[in-house]
C-alpha cells in the first residue's frame, strides 16, 4: 500500500505537468498513448485505493458520478456584463468620457479577443480548485465545479497556493465543435448552432463524462477576490499574475497608449479572426491602471472602465 500512495502521487504530479505543458503551454513533452496510459493507471490503483482519491487529483478530469441537479451559487463580487460599442465613434466617445472624468490626457488600454463561449467563475483556495460556476445572472450562478475539472487546460492545483477567485471564458474550440456536430448527424440528432450553444450545452450536463467527452478549453481574464497576494496595480499585471499561476490567458492580448491603438486592433482582428482555432464576437478593451477604474466606477448594469467592442455576426459556416 505504502508503495501504491508513493506511486499515486508519482502519476498525479506527472500527469498535471504533462496537462500544463500541452493544455496551457501548447507544447507537449509526451504522447496521447503515454498520457492515456499514465491516466489508466492512476484511475486503476484510485479505483483499488479509493480513500487515497483528493479532489485535486487529475483523474477528475474524466469525469465523476452525475448529479440530480447543480446547486446555486452566490458570487461575492458580481460578475458585470460590459457595455457595447459598435463602431468607432462609440469608442471616441469611451475614450473621452474617461479623460474627461479622470483629466488624464492619454488612457492606457489592454484590448483582448472576445471569446464566444460561456463566462465561469473559479475558486481556488489554498491553490486547489474547490468551485466553478457559471455566470448565471452576475450574481448567482450554477455549481458546475465536475464539469469545469473536465477541462484539460484548467489546473487543479495552481503552481502558487494561493486563495483567489478568477473569472473566465469556457469554450469549444471550432475543430471541436465540427466533430461534435459531425457524431450528432450520424445519430440522426439535432446540431448545435454554434460553438458557443455546444459549450454551454456541454458545461451544463449534469453528467461529468459526457462533459469530459468534449474537449472544451478555456481563457481567463479577471480576478475576483484574492487573498495573501498583493493587488496588481494593472489589468496586464492581474493577466500575468495569472499565467505566473498556471492559468491559461489568451495570447492575443495588448497594452496600448490612447484609443487610436485600440482602433488598430480592433482592425487587425476583424480581419483576421477567421484564422483563429476558435470564435470570438468582438473585442474587449480595459482600462489598465486599477487606481483609475475606482475612479471611474459602474454603471448600473456595466463597469465605465470596460467596453465591448462588438462585430457583426460571423456570416455561413466556421471553416
Ligand atoms: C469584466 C469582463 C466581463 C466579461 C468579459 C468577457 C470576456 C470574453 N468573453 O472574452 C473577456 C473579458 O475580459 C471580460 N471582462
């Protein structure tokens, strides 16, 4: 037995490296069948030694028991929609709200991809994941914590045992989404719309292993309350933060000086958001500095520090 828990915990930290290397870091140090392989058996010596199981350990992500429901869960700190802007001049006009209130002369911006896909919330404590949920209504949302551990690029364990609460964007990637509604054709069932309808169809089975089937990824984007790391000053310290924890954030992002940039961007990926392996609906641009988003505050619904900029709906099929 002593030497089963010694190779329990020998499979697991390897399993979670080769999880991070390929899910997070896009770069993978082993093959599928030698991952398979691992996982098979670290699921046979749990299954002979089930009190050795922790809630961290990567055999979750296949997927547990399924559940009568999903419990309702608060969220502490609402998670806000954003306004949305549709052409430029509402983004002059963003911009210049923002100079005037906070009679800066330039705005620092981070502009990031906007993912189609399902706003979740996950909390870790003590660097071990212990809920997920979905963005519900900004202020209460569904435990979906089995399902959200099915995601392959979602550390269990954060590489920095801290307590924090972070927010993000689940989705399936297109090539996902293509075999996933290819296999509903053949069953002769209905297909998903879109991407962003198969990842919350998926997230909100109440079945994990069917959750587990389909390879849904994830970006995070935000923090939400934190405790025993001190506050960033910056959104791009806060998105640092998080791939310094293990978090997988979307690469595209910038930090530019002044609305112009942004338009730059806004440009470059309206015409190119077709290259990329998954959908976006647009464009999200942030004030940087944190001490300045106090300042500006919210709206009733939406914070004044962040815009949507949105582009039209993506015409036929996603190649
Ligand atoms: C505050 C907020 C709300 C929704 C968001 C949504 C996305 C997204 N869908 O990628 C990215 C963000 O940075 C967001 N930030």
């Amino acid at each position: 037995r002593a030497e089963a828990e010694q190779r329990i915990q020998t499979l697991r930290t390897e399993l979670e490296e080769y999880n991070y290397r390929y899910h997070v870091l896009d770069d993978p140090t082993v093959s599928d069948a030698e991952y398979d392989r691992l996982m098979a058996e670290l699921l046979r010596l749990e299954e002979v030694y089930p009190d050795l199981v922790t809630p961290d350990s990567p055999s979750v992500k296949v997927g547990g028991e399924p559940l009568p429901y999903f419990e309702k869960v608060e969220h502490r700190i609402p998670m806000l929609s954003l306004g949305n802007a549709f052409s430029f001049d509402d983004l002059q006009d963003f911009d210049e709200r923002i100079r005037r209130l906070s009679g800066r002369e330039s705005i620092d911006y981070v502009c990031e991809l906007k993912i189609d896909g399902l706003a979740v919330s996950l909390r870790y404590e003590d660097g071990v994941m212990v809920r997920g949920a979905t963005r519900g209504d900004g202020r209460t949302g569904e435990n979906i914590t089995q399902n959200l551990k099915t995601i392959r690029s979602l550390p269990l364990r954060l590489r920095e045992l801290v307590t924090l609460e972070v927010r993000g964007e689940a989705f399936l990637p297109k090539k996902e989404f293509e075999r996933i509604n290819r296999v509903k054709e053949e069953r002769g069932e209905a297909l998903f719309a879109n991407p962003r309808n198969a990842a919350a169809g998926s997230l909100r089975q109440l079945d994990p292993k069917l959750a587990a089937e389909r390879t849904l990824d994830i970006f995070l984007y935000g923090i939400g309350e934190m405790e025993g790391v001190q506050n960033p000053l910056t959104h791009t310290a806060s998105l640092d933060l998080l791939q310094k924890l293990g978090l997988k954030v979307n690469p595209e992002r910038v930090t530019v000086k002044g609305i112009d940039d942004v338009m730059d961007f806004v440009n470059h990926w309206r015409e190119h958001r077709m290259e990329l392996g998954y959908e976006i609906d647009g464009i999200v641009i942030k004030v940087d500095d944190l001490a300045l988003r106090e300042q500006l505050g919210f709206t009733a619904k939406s914070p004044r520090w962040a815009i949507a900029y949105k582009f039209p709906a993506e015409e036929g099929v996603t190649v």
